[in-house]
C-alpha cells in the first residue's frame, strides 16, 4: 500500500517563483544543492538580474560594478534547472491557479511563493509618479542616476538634488550621491546641492536615538541639506522641477529622487489573498498566506502577523533557507517548520567616505574605516556564493 507521502512525490508539480527578490535567490541556489525530484521550478521577473540591497548604496556611490553587486538570475535558474520567464506580472487567477503577466501566457502552479519588493508610495502625492524618481524599482532609479551623471557636466550651477524620505534608505541614498558626485570630474564653479526632505522631526525614526544623531552629523559633514518636518504635498514641472511642502516651503531643482514609506503593487489586492492595511500579504510563521496555504510569500511583500518587522533586506535573505525547506516539506507532505524572525539586526551603513556605522538595537559604534572594511567583505561573501 502506498503511502500519501509517495504519492505526492510521484505526481509532478509545478512551484513559480514570482518576482527576483533574496529569498528566491537563496533559494534557487538551496535548489542546486539540493534538486527536488518531480517538481519543475519556474522564475518570473521583470528582469534578468536583480540588485543585492546590501551593495547598491556602494553601487550608486560608484564603489561596485554592476556585476559585482548584481545576482545573475539567468545563470542562476539555469544551475538550478529551474524555468527563467521575463515579464511584468499583472495578476494572479486563484480560481485556477495561474499567474497573468503583460506578454507571456498564463503559467499554472500548484505551489506560488512571491518575493517581489516594494515599491515607495507616491500615489497620495500630485506629480509624484509623473516627475520623481522612485527607489523602485531599483533598475529605474539606476538607469536615471547613470544618465543624470553622465549629462550633469551639461547643467547650468547650481546643481540641485532632492531626496524625499529620511528613513534608512533615503539617509544611504543621500550619502552614497554624494559620493559619486564628489569623484566627478565638474568645472569648479558646478556647484552640487543635495536636499533631504523628511516629515518627522528627525530622521531614521526606527532606530536608536544615539543612530540619528550620529547619522545627521555625518549627513551635515557632508553638506547635505536637511529639510525636516516638512512634507511634500505636490510635485511639477516648470523651467526646472518644483517641490511644494505643506509649511509653504518650495524648492527648485533638477532631479527628485523618492525613497518614501514602502507600498504593494495595486493589482495584489484585487486577487484575493488577504492583506494587511496597506497591501502586503499576511502569511504564518510558515511563511504561508493566511487565506491560501498553497501560497507563500517572504521579502518586503509578506507581513508576518505575528511577528511584524520593518521593511529591510536583511530579512529576505534570512527567509531563504526556511522558505525552501517549506517549499520541500510541503511536496512531501511534511509539517511545515516556523520561521522566527529575529527581534534586533546588525546594520551597517556605509557613509560614502570609505567608512560605516554599526548598529544593533540600542548598541552603535560611530563611523570607522574597519567597519566598512567589514561591511565590504561580508557583502562579498554573501555574492560569492552566486558567482
């Protein structure tokens, strides 16, 4: 007599991985290590490589190459014996179980795990979407920085830039632009300008108090203009961009950048798994949507219900391994294991000047040379392992 294990083995099944995030990448390559028999594995995403978080900073400050900082999902899915799809998905049918994209046909899964990011929320904010630069998608944001630094030699000084968001993010971008711009070669009279708006009246508010102000010194240090307690009410063109906040206070520029509070794509809520108030998807401690457990989801997308945590990458990489043993369990048969996510993580934040700061909970250590040089090696470490 057969057992239901074996006949779950037997069958074939199809699991999709939508969207190129850290998890799915550490899990493509568990999936190398470790083949899963009579289940084809496929990829869909947008593009053919994807960004490690923990490099990009480094990247825009002009530290990194783009393969240095870059997954290859092509090769990657490939040494997996997983399916590679390029395409924007729109929409999934969970009546019959299909992903919908722009281009492609509909794909059926029997399995669905989604890592797809975010993106910030621009939607509330008028000329947001038709004038700023969004963090996200990353490859946006770097096509439009390489373009700006490779015309900038043609703009009229001032230079201006503004930043929208003081959180960790757009504290790294700030840094790391400045950077870039510092090492370029401009005629002395360009003057660059960068302006970080940020509505609360400090920055970075869900990290240590000693954190902030460490990072605001070094954010004046190098000149950058802070723009606190103010938010932007509206965005348009005229000669140059203009940036409206709601105190009255106005600015005129050359680019925006908007690194704001992460949001999930429109299309998710329409397809019936339950999300929370602002549409990311609700999963266990199994990493599994609450309302479909054939659905799992990890990354910046997924809200752990009981275990919520902010919106960083350092999450998605440790989701990998869990998520694929899951992935595994599932097809077997198997109980699922949990998943806890730690409460406090290391976090070091480059400064653009060839040092970072460490933070851990309520314990900092101010910015160093060795502490970069440790960032350095465990981010090259990490992408070794996709090489």
């Amino acid at each position: 007599m057969t057992s239901n294990a074996s006949k779950t083995t037997t069958k074939q099944k199809n699991i999709v991985l939508l969207g190129g995030g850290h998890s799915h990448a550490i899990l493509l390559r568990s999936l190398a290590d470790k083949p899963l028999p009579n289940v084809n594995f496929s990829l869909i995403t947008e593009n053919r490589d994807t960004p490690y978080s923990g490099m990009l900073p480094g990247h825009i400050a002009g530290f990194y190459t783009h393969d240095e900082c870059h997954i290859n999902l092509e090769k990657l899915t490939n040494f997996a014996g997983a399916k590679l799809y390029i395409d924007e998905v729109i929409n999934l049918d969970l009546e019959n179980n299909k992903v919908i994209s722009t281009h492609l046909p509909e794909i059926e899964f029997d399995i669905l795990s989604i890592d797809i990011g975010s993106t910030p929320a621009t939607i509330t904010v008028p000329g947001a979407k038709e004038y700023a630069i969004p963090a996200k998608p990353v490859s946006i944001l770097l096509r439009e920085w390489d373009k700006f630094c490779r015309e900038i030699i043609h703009y009229s000084p001032p230079i201006r830039i503004a930043i929208v968001g003081g959180g960790a993010g757009g504290v790294e971008l700030a840094l790391a632009m400045r950077a870039k711009l510092n090492n370029l070669n401009l005629h002395e009279n360009q003057e660059i300008e960068i302006h970080l708006f940020h509505r609360d009246q400090e920055l970075m508010p869900s990290y240590h108090l000693f954190m902030r102000h460490l990072l605001t010194k070094v954010l004046l240090q190098q000149g950058i203009k802070l723009n606190l307690k103010e938010t932007v009410c509206k965005i348009e063109k005229l000669e140059k961009l203009h940036l409206n906040c709601e105190s009255g206070l106005t600015w005129e520029g050359d680019r925006i950048f908007w690194v704001t509070q992460a949001s999930a794509p429109q299309w998710l809520k329409t397809t019936g798994v339950k999300t929370d108030k602002n549409g990311f998807i609700l999963v266990n401690e199994q990493l599994q949507s609450l309302s479909h457990p054939h659905i799992f989801a990890t990354g910046d997308i997924a809200t752990m219900v009981n275990y919520p945590r902010s919106k960083a990458g350092v999450f998605a990489v440790r989701q990998g391994k869990p998520l694929f043993a899951n992935l595994r369990r599932y097809v077997l048969g198997k109980a699922l294991k949990p998943y806890i996510p730690q409460a406090k993580y290391l976090s070091l934040i480059g400064t653009g000047d060839g040092k970072a700061i460490a933070n851990r909970g309520n314990f900092t250590l101010p910015p160093s040379r060795l502490l970069w040089l440790w960032k350095d090696c465990l981010d090259r470490r990490f992408m070794q392992q996709f090489k």
